[in-house]
C-alpha cells in the first residue's frame, strides 16, 4: 500500500508517542528495501525493536517525510546513498545499544 506524506507523517509521529516520545531517540531513514536495512544494516530486531516503515508515492515525497522528522523535528537521520533517487520507502526505528546508524 502507498501512503502520502501527511499520512506517513501521523503514523511516524503516532508511533514515536507509543514507544518514547524523545525524537532523538529514533533514527529514521530512505530505502528501496526497508526490512532489509533496517534488519542487515542497523541491527534491529525484528521482533524485540520498534521499528515501521511506509512506501510512498514517490522518491520526492518519502524525502519529504525525511526531511521533516531529521530536519525539524531533530531525529536522528542516515543519508541515502547517492543513487538513490528511485528509492520510494521511509522507514523508522528507535535506536539502542545493539542499533547501528
């Protein structure tokens, strides 16, 4: 399911006020393969960390998101690779001692 903007946005926020509502304590990221990343990359765990992803429309808008909780709301953020610009996904998760950014 593709999502806007406004919608990943509530959802992102939604969830960060679930779990710890210190936006420093939550990275969140561009990927063409979110569950990979998060899982392979940074070391979430699946089914211990809170992590969530969203695709959306397109590259723009998940830059969007991006931009708004690294930017503005001062989460923690991991740069998308410089080829990046087919990648649709933005994907959230709340960093910890095992976590990699």
């Amino acid at each position: 399911m593709v999502f806007s903007v406004q919608q990943v946005k509530y959802e992102f926020l939604a969830y960060i006020k679930e779990f710890d509502q210190s936006f420093s304590s939550w990275c969140v990221g561009i990927s063409d393969a979110p569950k990979q990343t998060l899982f392979e990359q940074h070391g979430v765990r699946a089914d211990a960390d809170p992590w969530l992803y969203k695709q959306l429309l397109t590259h723009r808008a998940a830059r969007t998101v991006y931009d708004y909780f690294v930017g503005h709301l001062k989460t923690a953020g991991v740069q998308p690779a410089g080829d990046s610009n087919d990648f649709d996904c933005v994907y959230l998760f709340k960093m910890a001692p095992h976590t990699r950014q």
